[in-house]
C-alpha cells in the first residue's frame, strides 16, 4: 500500500515541461528536424497525410507532395505568422480530414489532396520554425524541419503504397484511425480549455 501511495503521490506532482526548447547535443539540422518531429500536431498531421498519399499512389500525390514542401518552405520563412495555436488546431482538423478518408478508404481528389497538403505545410511550418536563432543555426533549424516534414510524410506514403496484403491495407486503415482518434481528442481538449 505505501509504495502505492508513493507512485500515485509521484504521478501528481507538477513538474516542469519540455516545451520546445533545443535539444541538447544535436546541432541545428537535428534539432529542427527533431522539433517537428515532437510537436504532436505537425507529426500527426504529416502522418495522416502520408497515409491518405499513399493511398492515392504516389503517381498520383506528386503534386500534393511538391504543394506541401512549397507551403512548408513557405510556414517555415515566416515562422508563426498565424500564430502557433491557430496553426496547432488548423493541423489537428486536416489531419482529422486526412485520417477519415483513409479509414474510410475514399482517397481526396488530387486537386483537394494538394490543397490540404498546402495547409498542412504551411501550418506545420509555422509551428515548426525556430524562433529566436539567427544565421547558420536558424537555416540549418530551418532545413532539418523541411528535411522531417518531408521525409514522414513521402515514407508514410512510400509504406502505404507498398501495402499489397489485405491485412496489411487494414493496417494501414487502422493507423489512420488512431491518428484520427488522436487528433479528435486533442482537438477537444482545445475546445473544453477554449
């Protein structure tokens, strides 16, 4: 019983949060790479959207792809225009979007497929850009959240389009309910908090 007691005691103590700060020990490229990577709108979001690529077939997501690096190269030079919460919940509902129509299996048309890409891109940019970096390591921030947007998205892609077993396509369709599901229980936690 104590050591219960002392677990849960452990569990309740408020203790300070890691919020985007730099990663010690990587260099610039890693760190913008690995700030996107651990900001749970842009990564769920990119995820989803990969997904719903590759459902499509790559063939036929180019232009979505070359519409998110585009939109990315975009978000990331003007850093939290939008501003970072509206940029977070604008995610949150394309990956929604995304999310459903690969658990439904209804791919996007390719034209509304490089729109929701484009948005993705922007508002991951936004969230994604390094702030108070100059020079050199703002670049380098800078290209290694293009290199990670770009890479999570094309290998999710890449994986989806390589799924030929049935179980592995309801695998697939399983992901893209999971990030669904998590990015409608983000999103009300916005909504309950507003």
């Amino acid at each position: 019983m104590p050591k219960r007691l002392a677990a849960t005691a452990a569990f309740a103590l408020p203790l300070p949060v890691w919020a985007h700060g730099a990663v010690k020990g990587v260099d610039a490229f890693y760190d913008g790479a690995l700030h996107l990577l651990l900001t749970p709108a842009a990564a769920i979001a990119l995820l989803a959207l990969g997904l719903a690529l590759g459902q499509r077939g790559l063939q036929a997501a180019r232009p979505a792809l070359g519409a998110l690096a585009l939109a990315l190269l975009v978000g990331l030079c003007f850093g939290a225009a939008p501003g970072p919460a509206a940029a977070r919940e604008l995610l949150l509902a394309l990956a929604v979007l995304a999310g459903l129509s690969v658990v439904l299996h209804r791919p996007w048309p390719p034209q509304a497929l490089a729109a929701i890409a484009a948005l993705a891109g922007a508002a991951a940019g936004c969230v994604s850009a390094p702030g108070a970096a100059t020079g050199a390591v703002r670049f380098g921030g800078l290209l290694g959240a293009f290199v990670a947007a770009l890479l999570l998205s094309a290998c999710a892609a890449g994986l989806v389009q390589q799924a030929r077993p049935a179980w592995a396509r309801i695998g697939v369709r399983v992901a893209g309910s999971w990030l669904t599901a998590s990015a409608v229980m983000v999103l009300m936690l916005v909504v309950v908090r507003g």
